[in-house]
C-alpha cells in the first residue's frame, strides 16, 4: 500500500482553507489574491533555485508556504503588498 505524500495533502487542505475562507467571507477577490500569492510565492522559488543551482522542479513547499501566508495575511492587501509579500 502507498501513503500520500504529505506535501499534496497540505496543498490540497491549505488550498481548500483558502477556498472556504473565501466562501466565508463572500469574497471571491480574497480567493484570487491568495491563489496570486501562492502564485507568485511559487514562481519567485522557482527562479531564485534556478539562478542559484541551474535545476527546475515541481515546487509544493513554495506552494505551501505560498497558501500559508494567503491564509494568514491581510485580508484585503494592496497590490504592493500581493507582491512584496511572496517576495519578501
């Protein structure tokens, strides 16, 4: 028998935070915004793992981590902030 990776199932229940978060709140935008996050958060590992080791992979820590603080961060942030938050 094979056990799930753990990684896809926390991409799927922090995804799935976010997606009721979302219906809690009546906000479609806060659903947009954090799969923007997650987005960005996964493309700026992405090209700093490529820049530092010349490797391409599938990242879902980044997209983890990138949920993460979709989840947890401002409810409504400014476009700024959609973008320097992954980054930073």
């Amino acid at each position: 028998m094979s056990l799930i990776n753990i990684k896809y199932f926390m991409v799927a229940y922090v995804g799935a935070l976010l997606v009721l978060g979302s219906f809690y709140f009546g906000d479609v935008a806060y659903l947009w915004k954090g799969l923007l996050i997650a987005a960005l958060y996964m493309l700026f590992d992405l090209l700093w793992t490529y820049a530092r080791d010349r490797v391409w992979y599938l990242p879902s820590s980044s997209v983890i981590s990138g949920f993460i603080l979709a989840v947890v961060g401002a409810p409504a942030p400014s476009i700024d902030l959609l973008i320097l938050l992954p980054f930073v």
